[in-house]
C-alpha cells in the first residue's frame, strides 16, 4: 500500500504538471459551463415560466453537477491519450504499482476540478445565485460534488482504457452531453410524461443536483418522485458509492490487464 | 535445460520456446534465446517475423502462451515485478511523456524507480547531459526532433542502470548522426558489462554491434551464432559478370561444376553468383577456369557474405523490407 501511495503521488504529480503545461482542455471544460450559465440563464431563461433570477439560481447547481459529471469525458479522454502512447508501456516496464497511473489520474483530475469549480461558483454568485443554507451543508454540498466526480472519472478511465483510439474516445466523449440533458440540472423533471421522468429522476445527475440544490439551500427536495431524488443525500452517495464499487475495481484491473501478467 | 547458470556462463535472458498469438495470427511459435551476461544480442528478422512481440514478452508487457523465460535471473511469469526492476525499454516508438519536459520526464522515473530527492535529480542531469539535451531539458518533449526524442527515451531507460537493456528497432528511421550516437551509447554500455537485446531490421547495425545474432522468422528461431559464425555457414560469394548474355549459361555450368551449387542470375548486369564453403576455390582458380572454357570475362569476385547474404540464404524472404 505504502508503494501505491508513493507511486501514485508521483503519478499525481505527473498529471498535474501535464495540465499545466498543456491547459486546453480544463479551460474549455471549466469555461463551458459558464458560457452554458449565461446561455440558459438569459437566453432560454426568459422563455420559462420561472422568473429569471430563480431560474438562475435553480441552474447553477445543476450546471456544477453537469460539470462534474464531465469526468466521464475528461477521464476518458486522458487514459485513451495515454493508453495509446508509448509513455504507458513504459509505465508497465517499471517496478511500480499497478493502480498508480490510474488512481493519479483521478487525483489529479479531482484536485484541478476543485479549483476550476471556483470560477463557476463567483459568475454563479453574480448572476444571482447564493448559498442560503448553513456553511456545513454548503461544504457537504462541495464534498458530495467532488465525490461525484471522482466516481464518473473512473467510468470515464475505464472506457478511455477500452476504446480502440484517441479519436474513438474522444468522440464517445463528446456524446456524453447528453446527460445532464436527461436529468433535472437543467429543467424541472415534475412536467415531464411519465416514463421520461422516472428515467431522468434515476439519472445520477438529478440526485446529486438536487442534493446541491437542498444543501445551499436554493430548492426544497421534492415532496413526490423517485427514491433517489426525494433522499437526495442518501441517494447521491449510494450512487456513487455504486459507481465507484464497480468503476475503479474494472479500472485498474483493465489497466493492469492491458499488459502485465500478474496483478 | 537447465535455467541461469549454464556451463560456465551465465544467461542474462533465457527462453525456450516461447509462443504468442494474437487471434488467428500467431506472432510466436517458438523463440528459444540465450543471450549471456555482458554480451549484445541482435534479433534480426524481416517485418513479422516476431521481433517486438519477443522484446514485449521479455519485458512484461504481454504474457506468453506457452514456453518460459528468465531474464536476469527472474522466472517471467512468476516474478514480473522482479523483471522489471532489473531491465530498461526502448521502444520503436518513444515512450516518455509529450506533455512533460525532458527534465521532468527523467525525474518521474527516478522517482519511480524509488530515487528519491536529490539522488534522481543528479541523476536526470546526468542523463541529459550525457545524451545531449541539457538545452533542450526544460522544453516540453513533444517538440523535440526524432532523433532527440529517441535519445531521451534511451536515457528514460537507463535511470537505473539496468542489468539487461532491451532495445526494440532502437534507430529506424533516424538520422546517420542520431544513429551513430545510439550505437556509440550501445558500445558504451557494453563496456559497462550491460546486457543488451536488440532488434532490428539492418543488418549493418547488427554487424557493427552484436556479438552474437539471433535470427528470427515466421516467429521462430531460425539461426543462432557470432556474425563471423552465421557468414561462415553459407561461405564465400562468387561472381562473375561476362561480356554478352549468351554467354551466361556457360559461365553458370562452370560454376556448378566447381562448387556443386546452384547459381543465381542477374540478368540485368549480366552476372552469374554461388556460394561455396569450398576452401580450394580462390579467386585465380576461379578465372583461370572461366577462361578454359571461353566465358568471355569483364569480372569476377570471390568475397566473404555479408550477414545480408546470410539472412536472404537462411530466411526464405526475396528480399530485406527495409
């Protein structure tokens, strides 16, 4: 254990120097959902029938959830890069840890998302946005928050370890948009037919954003709706703890797997 | 067969009939290797014949079907990690870092391979200096030339010092200078008492820097020996170019009576060559006997084979795919 904790700090070190040296992506993940802040807020905003400001308000934490689950793509693109150069041969030539490249690509991803989050949090508090609950559940609101990104990093690194090329990657990547867009981080689910709301409430995305929403206090939780929205807390951390129990274990073994013999 | 020690001598790498496939394609079917300690070994083959999937067996990074190996004295399969802490890899295609610097690619893996602090920074210093690219050390690597990147993953190899060096093809497609500059650090590391495995496809490079060749084809060994032992198995070259194209025929029916082998024709420049183990033939026998029967001769030549004879005689390839 202390080897993997050694190597995968040296890992995390990696990663870290990486971006920056190389920060185009985080800024484009990191600026998107401020773009899609003032977008919505204003722009499709004014076609709703909740007053702007609170619909503002009701976005950010569904666009911080939205963002968070962008691990999916951001790991999933890094592990594919790496996976398809060289320097990860050379990785599996070494005497080290097995789980260290992967695990220091989560831990650096958490670390740069903890503060790219900032930006999106002032132009949130300027747009209208506050946290009216208590400084404890606000800071469970960013534990929960980061604790969701770890968990769809490692879906993300697992598919980035899977997919055949960078660009395979890269496009799966793209497509996952998607999901917040079946979830309510974006929209109320109430007003949605039947089936589509059962499967928006059930998406991760809408427990965690509603635990957001509860924590800062912007919305009550839902009186009525799937289990995972109406626990919101409890229902977000059973989410990811369920995607973490199976996303990093098929992680690293696929990691471990694409080469070495033993474990 | 016993493992490690040997007679006298002991294997640095030892395999025996090591298999690998890959679906239907069967890269392996049988690579039995013994490269002493001290010694550099060249793996020559054509394109296909199995040598990267053999650097790849022996390094760890694919698990083989069948068949077993020890390098430096480690069971392949039972102990990887124990392999891996004695070895060092040069791929075909760089393998640091394009995000990082040279510096900083060096010291992640010094600190990898459990150098800590000042220990691996003197040493990526070291390194760079030695392969040239202390200017070049604080520029991202992915905008290095080939031939600099090639040299730092070279060094990225030698971190530690490793008891056997595998290099896979370690200068295709590099610059004569480049070039010069691997083999130079291959000749120096040899004078270290290093073990280095190499592959390659040129057969200059072989000759210039393996004392023992190990030929591959259609994922086998096919020959094993020193340079001078694998050219002494085929023989001398003969070649004769005469005057007109009838006359190529007589010239061939003098040399198959002479050598009792078949000759081969190039029609182009009206030559006629055999290969002969025959230490009676000299060159002068050899004119004298042309000219008794009246093949008109513009020129004739009795030379020792080139490992490129060698591996077009013992491969059954046309020709080298360079």
């Amino acid at each position: 254990m202390s080897t993997l904790a050694y190597d995968g700090t040296a890992m995390l070190g990696r990663q870290l120097r990486r971006i920056r040296h190389n920060p185009g992506l985080l800024i484009l993940t990191q600026t998107m959902p401020i773009t899609m802040l003032l977008f919505f807020g204003y722009v499709f905003g004014s076609a709703l029938a909740m007053p702007g400001e609170e619909y503002r308000a009701f976005l950010v934490p569904g666009l911080l959830v939205a963002t968070a689950a962008n691990g999916i793509m951001t790991g999933m693109f890094q592990a594919a890069q790496d996976s398809h150069r060289g320097v990860t041969d050379r990785f599996r030539t070494l005497p080290m840890s097995r789980a260290a490249v992967p695990l220091g690509q989560a831990a650096a991803d958490l670390v740069v998302t903890a503060a790219g989050t900032v930006p999106l949090l002032l132009v949130g508090l300027a747009v209208g946005w506050r946290i009216e609950g208590s400084a404890l559940e606000a800071a469970g609101a960013v534990g929960l928050l980061l604790l969701f990104r770890f968990a769809t990093t490692w879906i993300g690194i697992l598919l980035g370890l899977a997919s055949r090329s960078e660009e395979a990657a890269g496009q799966l990547g793209g497509a996952t948009f998607i999901l917040p867009l079946l979830s309510n981080a974006y929209i109320p689910t109430d007003n949605l037919p039947g089936w589509l709301r059962t499967a928006a409430e059930w998406n991760p995305i809408s427990a965690v954003t509603t635990a957001l929403r509860d924590l800062f206090g912007n919305a009550p939780v839902p009186a009525d709706g799937a289990w995972p929205v109406t626990h919101p807390v409890a229902g977000s951390l059973a989410w990811c703890a369920v995607l973490i129990a199976v996303f990093l274990p098929l992680a690293v073994r696929r990691y471990a797997l694409g080469a070495s013999p033993t474990r | 067969m016993r493992y490690g020690r040997h007679m006298t001598t002991t294997y640095a790498v030892l395999s025996e009939g090591l298999e690998k496939r890959f679906g239907e394609v069967r890269a392996l079917q049988g690579l039995d290797l013994a490269v002493a300690e001290g010694r550099v070994c060249g793996v020559l083959g054509p394109n296909g014949a199995g040598k990267t999937t053999a650097v790849r067996l022996l390094t760890t990074l694919l698990r083989p079907d069948a068949g077993s190996a020890r390098v430096a004295g480690h069971d392949l399969v039972r102990e990887p990690a124990a392999v891996r802490g004695a070895i060092g890899v040069t791929g075909q295609y760089a393998s640091v870092d394009g995000d990082l610097t040279g510096r900083e690619n060096l010291r992640l893996f010094a600190k990898l391979h459990r150098m800590r602090g000042p220990t691996g920074r003197t040493r990526a210093d070291e390194l760079l200096d030695r392969f040239g690219l202390t200017e070049a050390a604080d520029r991202p690597t992915s905008t290095y030339s080939g031939g600099m990147r090639r040299r730092l993953d070279l060094a990225a190899s030698l971190v530690t010092r490793p008891a056997v060096l595998f290099l896979d093809e370690p200068t295709t497609g590099l610059d004569p200078h480049s070039r010069n500059q691997i083999w130079e650090t291959v000749r120096a590391l040899k004078s270290e008492g290093t073990t280095v495995l190499l592959t390659t496809q040129y057969l200059e490079e072989a000759d210039q820097l393996a004392d023992d060749i190990v030929l591959v084809d259609h994922g086998r060994t096919a020959h094993t020996g020193s340079p001078a032992e694998l050219k002494a198995l085929i023989g001398s070259c003969a070649e004769v170019v005469v005057a007109h194209p009838d006359a190529m025929s007589g010239a061939a029916a003098v040399l198959d009576q002479l050598t009792g082998s078949e000759p081969a024709f190039d029609e182009e420049r009206r030559a006629v060559g055999v290969v002969t183990t025959d230490p009676t033939l000299t060159l002068p026998r050899l004119v004298r006997e042309l000219d008794a029967a009246g093949v008109p001769l513009l020129d004739a030549s009795l030379r020792p084979p080139t490992l490129e004879d060698v591996f077009l005689r013992l491969t059954d390839r046309k020709e080298l795919v360079t």
